[in-house]
C-alpha cells in the first residue's frame, strides 16, 4: 500500500512540476505572433521594427529562387545608394501559384524609402511609431484616447493606409477599425493598442 502510495504521489509531483516548467517558460503567458502573411500587409514588433510582405497570385511560371535573386538585387541596390537605413530579405518563394516577399527595414523611413524605390503601393503609410505604454504619458499625447478597461502593454500609433499585423494580440484600435487577433485594416490617422 505504501509503494502504490509513492508511486501516485511521484507521478503527481512530475505533473506538477512540468506544468510548473510550462507555466514559467512562457506558455501560459502572452502570446507573440509570427508574421506568416497572406496578403500584402506591414508587421509592426513590440521593439518597434518593421516587417512589409508583398503576396500576390502569379500566373508565370517562375521559380522561388528567381524571385529570391530578384528580391536581393533589389536590396543590394538600395542599401547602396542608402547606407544607414539598411533592407533584409526575410522570405521569398512562389507556393501554388502565390509570389510571396518578406522584408525587414531598419526604420520606417527605410521602409518607406524602400517602398518608393520599388515602387510597392501594398500600403500608403506617412507615419508609424510603436511606444511601451508603461513609458509614455498618454495624457501629453494630442488625438489619443484610450477608453477605460482597455488592456495592452503596447501602442502604435499609424497615419495611412495598411494591412497591420501586431506581434501582440491586439485589443483596441481607434476609430472603431474593426480588428481580428493581431490584424487591423488601418487609414488615416489611428492608433493599436496590443499586448
């Protein structure tokens, strides 16, 4: 009687140290967000980098490595011509028939610079900015107001037009934008909060 009491209390001390484990690594904490678009769109980070993707249905009959020399040459000639606000190829490949691109930039401005030397028109943005809301005191802020029992760690305040995707779980976007998970469809002037 006694081993078999052992035996039950061993296995209950495992369970509870493995979900003690899980607990503090992170699983039941917030949840970060990959960037896996499906449509054209921007991908704003909590430490404010910027990610862009170019997805589109293609009826050629090119190659993922075609469109990743392509995509790098691209690159290497704009980092030329700009030293300090530098691109990185993140992605590029053509699965059933969809190109898809993923970048990431150095600032928005490299961003926008970028878009305009490519002549991308997948977003129409004069402004981003992410700030820690524990940072920042909403109340010097002209045009924000965040309504009572919003939750978040996180605002990015937008000025255009975008498909936004939020390494956060988003949980309020100004103007009444409608919004899903860690997505928003944002233009004009608006602001995300998300965790």
């Amino acid at each position: 009687m006694k081993l078999y009491r052992r035996g039950v209390l061993m296995k209950k001390g495992y369970l509870i140290a493995i979900m003690m484990i899980l607990f503090l690594s992170g699983c039941g904490g917030k949840k970060a967000y990959s960037y896996n678009p499906d449509e054209s769109s921007i991908f704003i980070a909590k430490d404010g980098t910027l990610k862009s993707a170019l997805v589109q249905k293609i009826d050629t009959k090119a190659k993922s490595e075609e469109l990743k020399e392509f995509a790098n040459a691209e690159i290497e000639d704009f980092n030329k011509l700009n030293s300090v606000n530098q691109v990185k190829l993140e992605e590029a490949g053509i699965k059933n028939d969809i190109a898809k691109v993923v970048f990431s930039y150095t600032s928005f401005e490299c961003m926008q610079g970028f878009a305009k030397f490519t002549q991308d028109n997948s977003f129409d943005l004069k402004s981003v900015e992410v700030y820690k809301l524990s940072d920042i005191d909403i109340s010097r802020m002209d045009s924000i107001e965040i309504p009572d029992g919003i939750k978040g760690d996180y605002m990015a305040v937008i000025d255009g037009k975008a498909d936004v995707y939020t390494e956060g779980e988003i949980t309020y976007v100004s103007n009444n934008i409608e919004f899903n998970g860690n997505t928003a469809k944002v233009d004009g002037f608006n602001y995300i909060i998300f965790k």
